[in-house]
C-alpha cells in the first residue's frame, strides 16, 4: 500500500524592529537577562498595552510580498494558556480577524515545474521569554516576552519534507530581501511547527494530524518530517491507531517524542483584547507599503538567469540572502565573467564562510578582490589552482590578490620554451610510461601533466602544458 504525506508549516518570525509589540523595550538579541523589561511585557498588574504602528506595518509588508488579501480591518485577540516563560498568563495574538489572508509562494521540487503553496493567514503576535535549563534548576529570562511576531500559517499542500524545506527556504529568503526580519534560525529568529499527517495514495481524506514544535534549522525539518511520516505508516500498517498530539525533535536520537496531546481552539479561551483598540488600515497605507518592496529573490533568481546567463540551480543558491546575491551582482558586473564569479562564491567561498560561521557580508575582502582575482586567472597571470591559495589569504587576511601572488611568487610560467624542455625532460626519463601511451593507454597523459607541474612547482600553465605534451608525444 503506498502513502503520502499532508505538510503545514506554522512559521513564526520575529520582527525586525526597535522596540516591542506593546511596550517601548529594546528587542536586541544577547543582552543580560531581564534588562529589557517593563510593567507592560512583564504582565504587572495596571499596566496597559499599546500596538506598534511598525509592527503592523511589517505585516502588511509580509502579506503583499506573499500575495495576500490585507484585511483593512482587523483586531487582537488573547490566547491563554499557562506557561511559566509568558508572564501574563496570555498571548496577545489575531485568532478571529487576522491581519492578512489567502496568499501564496511558489516553489519549484521539480527543475522547471512551479507548484504553489497556499498561504492560510498570517498575523501578528508577541513572543513569549525564554526558559534557561541548568544543573541547578530552569532560569527565565523575560526580553524576549513581548517582542513582535509574525505567524505564517500554509495550508497542508506540501506532499514531501523536501518540498517543506524548499517552501520555508523560500519564505525566509522573502523576508529577508523585504526586511521585516533577519530571519536568524540560530538566534531564534524564525522557527517552525510543522503539522504531519499521512493518507493511502489517491484518497481525499485527511489522516490524524501531529505537530512538531520549534524546528529551528532546515536540516532538523527534514529529518523530523522523514521520521514522522515512516513512524505513522508503521502504526498504521500494524493497525493501530495514531492520536494527535504535539511531539518534539529529538538531535540527539533522530526521533520525535511526545510531548502533550494536542490543544484545540477552545483550550485556549480566545476572547478580543480589551486593552486595545481595533485597528484600521486604509488602501493609501497599504500603497505606501507596496512601493517600499523591492526586487524579490524569485524575481532576482530570474533576471540572474536572464541577465548573466547562469544555469538555474546557480541563480537559486545565490538569491537565497540579499548579502549573497549582492555580492555576486558586484563582482559579476567588475570581472564581467559571471560564471567564474559563481563558481567562487558557490565552492571556495561558501566552504570557508561554513567552516567560520559567518555571513558574506562579514567577509574581509570586497567584490572588486574577487574579480580581480578572475581577472589574474583569466589573463593566465595565475593558474586556477593558484587562485585557491589567493582566496584563502584574502579570506583570512583582507589582501588584495595582486600582493598575495607576488608575495608567494604564483605568478604564472607561459614562456613556451622553458616549458617544452621540461616536458621533453620528463617524457626522456619516462620512456616504459610513453610506450605505454603509445599502446593506447591515453589516460596516462594526466601523470605526464602532473610531473610536468611538479618540476614547475605548479607554477607552469596547465593549458600550455597539455598541449605541449601531447605535441611531443604524437612526434613519438
């Protein structure tokens, strides 16, 4: 019997502003617990709420660049629920009027084919604190209680964990280029439940559906959705029955757990917020707003393929963050060589980018470096293989390519005759292996090569070389 998968993504990203959704405390992230605090996010009693205007504004951002409907008017609401790091006792959050419905993103699992994934609703909400787990007991640090979300809630249109990670992939690349949020998954910053369910290949009919709560890397959704959807099958297949409940990721084992049944609508006694008057938002607002969205990564991805005519697989990774792309743009348009530009970024760059944890935009080298590093390639000043001993001095030095050559002497060898004795020196000394050549056992060509680059210290030019040598061996 086959199956298949019924995905949701609840996504919650925080909002990139100053100040909280009801109170005038900082959001910055790593300051000292509970300093950034007051009467208002701390629940105390007397003290009233107040809507940021940004924050709503952002969502309305959010909501255009995801195709929506933005509903012009709309309410918060409270969600009460009893956890020890929501110090109120409720969530200010939008259950019955939210502020944006019916939208969509597009994503492509199969090369050239765009599938759409229907976006539900998104609102805006406050976060709740942090819970701090010691050997001495669990801390909590209230500075996050407060600050501005946004809750992106898709239909179940997802049919794979891939296509999950590609929907959220490209969600978080919206964000990011529009500037609502930083989108940092390490820091928080945007994480996800995930809903699952599983039904016999063919039916209409919806499985019995679990959530698994705060994934916070596209890795671990994948992982956790691939594991939920096989657990589910094997239930199934024993016959016996599977219950909804909410259930969590486990790194360490690569397994989900239970964590609780599964709350309804009514657990959590939505009621309107009193403390907050309805919010209205004309269409000029919204005109506003839209004039403020730039070039999506979507739209970048096409005219990088329309532009500097790279496959699109290349154009996909490298919009993927506005830092990426730009630094791509840059260094395309300065070496006018957008391939190599690609290439460098996408291998070399990303691998040591990686290994230190750090953004390209945090890099200690310009765009205007690294096209003049395919220029010296280009040109033949140095060989390819050079060029990777440049990007790793400029990656950990800042150096300009032109001083890293001549400071460790890479410059190129094209003079002709000074490599055509090497090589007849080589092939002189090695007459069973050019016999052997001869015989029909070309590949032995690439050993010739590399004796001839070894001699050379790898400073001669490979394309001379080859040449040269098979020049001299079709003379044998």
């Amino acid at each position: 019997m086959e199956f298949e998968a019924i995905i949701g993504l609840e996504v919650h990203s925080e909002l990139s502003t100053k100040t909280k959704a009801f109170c005038g405390c900082a959001t910055e992230f790593g300051k000292k617990p509970n300093t950034q605090v007051c009467p208002i996010c701390l629940g105390l009693p007397g003290a009233l709420p107040k809507i940021n205007k940004k924050v709503v504004e952002y969502g309305i951002k959010a909501g255009l660049a995801f195709n929506c409907t933005i509903n012009k008017s709309t309410r918060m609401d409270r969600k009460n629920y009893f956890y020890p790091d929501a110090p109120k006792n409720y969530q200010i959050t939008q259950m019955y009027y939210p502020l944006c419905e019916n939208g969509y993103i597009e994503i492509e699992p199969v090369s050239g084919e765009k599938k759409k994934i229907e976006i539900e609703r998104i609102h805006i909400e406050e976060d709740a604190g942090k819970l701090i787990h010691t050997d001495e007991g669990t801390l909590i640090d209230f500075n996050r209680a407060g600050t501005p979300l946004i809750e992106i809630v898709s239909k179940p249109d997802m049919r794979s964990p891939r296509e999950a990670v590609l929907y959220l992939t490209r969600l978080r690349g919206i964000l990011q280029a529009i500037g609502v949020s930083d989108c940092k998954m390490e820091e928080g910053s945007l994480r996800c439940d995930a809903n699952i369910s599983v039904r016999k290949k063919g039916s209409s009919d919806f499985g019995v559906k679990c959530e698994i709560k705060n994934m916070n890397s596209f890795k671990a959704l994948e992982k956790a959705l691939e594991y939920e959807y096989k657990r589910q099958i094997s239930i199934i297949e024993k016959g016996e029955n599977l219950k909804q409940e909410t259930r969590r990721w486990d790194e360490d084992n690569n397994i989900t757990v239970s964590m609780r049944s599964k709350e309804e609508a009514n657990d959590y006694r939505y009621f309107p917020e009193g403390d907050l008057m309805a919010i209205n938002i004309s269409e000029e607002w919204i005109d506003e707003i839209r004039k403020t969205i730039p070039e999506l990564p979507h739209e970048k991805e096409e005219r990088f393929v329309r532009e500097f005519n790279i496959p699109r697989y290349d154009a996909s990774i490298l919009t993927s963050s506005n830092d990426l792309a730009d630094f791509f743009e840059e260094t395309a348009k300065i070496s006018c060589d957008a391939k190599a530009s690609s290439n460098w970024i996408m291998g070399d760059i990303s691998r040591l980018i990686n290994k230190e944890n750090i953004s390209i935009k945090n890099v200690k080298f310009t765009p205007a470096y690294l096209a003049e590093l395919i220029k010296l390639i280009n040109e033949g000043t140095i060989s390819n293989s050079a060029g990777k001993i440049v990007i790793e001095e400029m990656f950990y030095r800042g150096k300009m390519p032109k001083a890293i050559v001549e400071e460790k002497g890479l410059i190129q060898n094209n003079d002709e005759e000074e490599i055509l004795k090497i090589v007849r020196k080589v092939l002189e000394e090695d007459p069973e292996n050019v016999e052997q050549y001869k015989n029909g056992k070309t590949k032995i060509l690439g050993y010739f090569v590399g004796q001839v680059m070894k001699s050379t210290g790898g400073r001669s030019n490979p394309k001379i070389v080859n040449r040269l040598i098979l020049q001299e061996l079709n003379k044998v």
